[in-house]
C-alpha cells in the first residue's frame, strides 16, 4: 500500500492507495498495469513502451490522469526502493 499515483492536470492530485484492492503493477508479454479494479487502470502502458491509456481506477479511486485518455510516451523512469 506505498505505492500512489499523481497528475498535474488542473493543478497537483496525489492519489494514494484506495485499500479497494491489491492491485499495485502487474504486467505481461504485452503490457504493464500500474492500479486495476472494474474500471480500469490507472496506467495501462503497451509493450513497446511508447503508448499508454490512464482511466478511472479502483486501486487509487481515481479519475484519468489526463483530459484525453490516451498518451505516447517520450521517456519513462521507474523507481524502486527496498
């Protein structure tokens, strides 16, 4: 439950974990997730990592991240800490 997501539409929104479900990243050949529930991902990135779909998410109860639901993606970075 340390994970969370933001957007800087409209301003700055933090979303931290809803406690909804456990749903945190998954990923496959085809694609990884960031949040998931019944109504989408908060993330959805494809497998080539230059497209990228964000919707309304159980997992953080959140709203899209950005006015036009879908993306491309110029560069990524991916954080971990133990």
């Amino acid at each position: 439950g340390e994970i969370f997501i933001f957007s800087f539409e409209n301003g700055f929104k933090l979303y931290k974990w809803s406690g909804l479900n456990e749903i945190f990243v998954t990923s496959n050949m085809n694609s990884i997730f960031i949040g998931g529930g019944n109504s989408g991902s908060a993330i959805w990135i494809n497998d080539n990592m230059n497209k990228g779909i964000t919707d309304f998410c159980d997992t953080f109860q959140s709203s899209p991240l950005l006015k036009s639901k879908k993306f491309s993606i110029i560069e990524i970075e991916i954080w971990g800490f133990v």
